[in-house]
DNA sequence: CAAAGATATTACAATTTCATAATATTCTTA
DNA sequence: TAAGAATATTATGAAATTGTAATATCTTTG
C-alpha cells in the first residue's frame, strides 16, 4: 500500500478508534459486542450518568458504528460494523485473556 | 469477568487507545510495526511536523508504548507494548486486505 | 571550535471533549 | 387522561488535545 492509501486508511481508522479511546464507551462496546441491549440495561452495566449514555449512543450511531431497533418506549442498541466488531473481539482476545 | 474487573480492564485499554484515535500517531504506529525507525525516517513518512513528531513519541514513550535507542545523534524508536504491537497487527489484517 | 544536522523542549491560542444539570419527549398503564 | 418510566436533547463550564512557532540541546564534521 502507497502512502497516500495508507494516510487515508489512517484517517478513517483512526476516527473509529476515537469512539473506542474512552472508557466507558469501550465498556458500552464490550457489553453490545455479546449481541443487543436496551439503553436501561447499558446503564445498569456502566459506569455512567444517563444523559452522558445518551449522548454516546447517539454519537456512534451518526458515526454509523451502532444501530438502533424501537420497541415501544425501548431502544435496543447493536454494533452497526462489522469492521468494528471484530476489533472489539480482537481486543477482547488480546487484553482479557 | 465481573463488571468491576471490566472497568479496570477499560480503563487501561481506552487509554492506550487514545495514541491510536490519531490519524499521524496511527501511521507512526503502523509504520513502527515493521520495526525500529529513527526520528528522521518517520518523519520522511508522515504528514506531520519535527516538532509534533517528536512530542508524539516523546508522549507515546512516557505512556510505555514506544522505546528509544540513542545512536549518535540519531534516535531509534521501536513498539514496546506487545499487546499494542498484535492490536496494531490485527488493524491491518481487519482494515487493510 | 564553529557550523550544520538531528532531535527535544517550551509556550500558547484554537479547538474539541467531558461531565453535569436541567428539561423535553415518547410510550405505557392505571 | 394523568402519572410514571424510558430515552433524548440542550446548554454550559472545565479540562484535555491539537497545531504551530520559537528556541534549545546534542552530535558530528570540517
């Protein structure tokens, strides 16, 4: 890969890598990588004020790295790329085995 | 893995995340994962100042990701986390074939 | 020793991120 | 339809990060 490919692949990447630079919402994507979780039980996992929750949820579903299914008065929140899971998966083998 | 165990596991991993959640550090990164350069030659390879280059290193060696070995006047830098080395190696196989 | 090259340090304004509080919206159910 | 539960939005000050300029240090070589 030439370097120009290689600065663009680093930008994209990286941006990705900023949902996962903070601690809580690494956790939020440990927990969502096992499969989907209302925003109650998120909160009930996390170290977290409701609002801020909020917020990240909604930050990395613009971003397109989550995705959102309503049921009734509950979101159900899921990892939207793949790409993306397999990191969490990667960094789970790396860092927690 | 209990919850509070997963904090503290998340709370180590975001923060070395967070030299990757930067398109230049993520490039250092990836150009390091071939092995040891000096200061010059990455900055050959990066879209990035001497000075922020060097304060980049200096900061990634203070966190304990990164080693240097003086040779002359010359500074070789080289990964010293292992597991941010396989991270590094499992990015490129997920976001770069 | 003086000059030039390689790298490091310091300082600072601009921007971004974080955490919190307050309030709003939407859905369910009594 | 009023109350309460679940979630979202807005506003804001504090803190951290970024990029750049200027300067310093250390090393080699003429």
């Amino acid at each position: 890969m030439n370097l120009e490919k290689m600065q663009g692949k680093c930008g994209q990447v990286s941006s990705m890598m900023k949902a996962i630079a903070h601690p809580q919402r690494l956790m939020i994507l440990c927990h969502l990588s096992e499969g989907e979780k209302n925003v109650g039980e998120i909160l009930a996992l996390c170290e977290i004020s409701q609002s801020q929750l909020s917020q990240f949820l909604n930050r990395m579903q613009r971003e397109k790295l989550l995705k959102v299914r309503k049921d009734g008065q509950f979101a159900y929140y899921s990892i939207a790329d793949k790409n993306l899971h397999k990191l969490i998966q990667s960094m789970q083998k790396i860092f927690c085995e």
